[in-house]
C-alpha cells in the first residue's frame, strides 16, 4: 500500500471536498474540511462529541499518546460545527452515523474510519493523489509548514516529539532531496 499523502494546494484541498461532496455526501465534505482545521487523527476526529467543544475550543484526549489536544477552532471549522448541530440537534457525535438511526435499541456511533477511508482513497485515484485518513493531518502540517516555515510550530501542532518525524510526516524530507537531485547539476 502506498504512503498517502499531503495535499498541496488550496485548491485541489476544495476539490477534494467538493468531490466528496458530490461522490458521498456533504457530511464527508465536512469531515475533510473539519479534519484539515484540526488535525487530528481520524480515530480521535471520529470520536469528537458536541460535549467537547466549549465555545471555540475542542478538548479531546488523543487515543494513541494520550495527550490533551486543546484546539482553537478557527471559523471554517466554528461554521462547520454550527452546520452540523442546526441539521442534526440530537446528535451525540459532531460526526454521526445515520445508518444505526434505524435501530432504535442502537447506541449511537460516529462515522466508520473504514467508510472515511474508502471515500477519500474514491477520490484520491480521481484527482490522482494517495489520499488516505492521515492526508488530513498531513496536509494540516504541510501547508502550515509552507506558510511559516517553522518546522518546530508544525512538530508541536501536530503533537510530534521530533522534528524529524515531522518532516518525514509531511513529505518535506523526500520532497527536498527530490529538490536536490533536480537543482544541482554537476
């Protein structure tokens, strides 16, 4: 399987969420637009519940480190959030399931990674792009990277412990020796 990637350009990030839009349905454009804003692995973006956004925080514990990410949302993902609740006001999950409404003796569940991964690797062989779940975060960093070129900001955004990582996360280590091979001609 091949390593997904970041994307690239603003552009191609809301093509992708038009695609998604219109291939799924809007609540997997949300999930990409969201996703991008927050940059949280899917596991922890899936789990999110309207309870853990106060104000314009969103305060979720990661599930594989364990920290506590403490995220100030910005206005796109405020007017995603807001969106959501006016359409689903009983919702348990900003990211709910549909399918088990059905089933009245059914808990409620978020969307499944598997169902989110499927979607964006759809899209992905359309804008020819290895999407995957981890491209959220990626192109989170990645973008955050080309804009203040402070691989350090980027590294405690996505809550990395090396800068190494992190580099390597977002595709700017290959993308630099690719760089190199180009522009030094001997």
């Amino acid at each position: 399987m091949a390593e997904v990637q970041a994307v690239k350009n603003v552009d191609t990030i809301n093509l992708i969420g038009h695609l998604l839009e219109i291939r799924f349905s809007k609540q997997l454009s949300h999930v990409w637009h969201f996703g991008i804003n927050v940059a949280l692995r899917i596991s922890d973006l899936l789990s999110i519940k309207f309870s853990d956004i106060h104000d314009d925080r969103l305060l979720v514990k990661e599930s594989k480190t364990g920290k506590l990410a403490n995220i100030k949302l910005n206005k796109k993902a405020l007017a995603i959030v807001e969106k959501i609740k006016q359409e689903h006001p009983m919702h348990l999950y900003l990211f709910q399931s549909h399918r088990n409404q059905q089933s009245l003796n059914k808990a409620p569940m978020p969307l499944s990674r598997r169902y989110i991964a499927k979607a964006f690797a759809e899209v992905g062989v359309e804008t020819k792009i290895n999407l995957g779940t981890h491209s959220l975060r990626k192109t989170r960093g990645y973008m955050l990277y080309k804009q203040s070129n402070d691989i350090t900001k980027v590294m405690k955004m996505l809550r990395h412990n090396s800068t190494g990582v992190t580099l390597r996360y977002i595709g700017l280590t290959q993308e630099s020796i690719d760089n190199d091979f180009i522009n030094l001609e001997l």
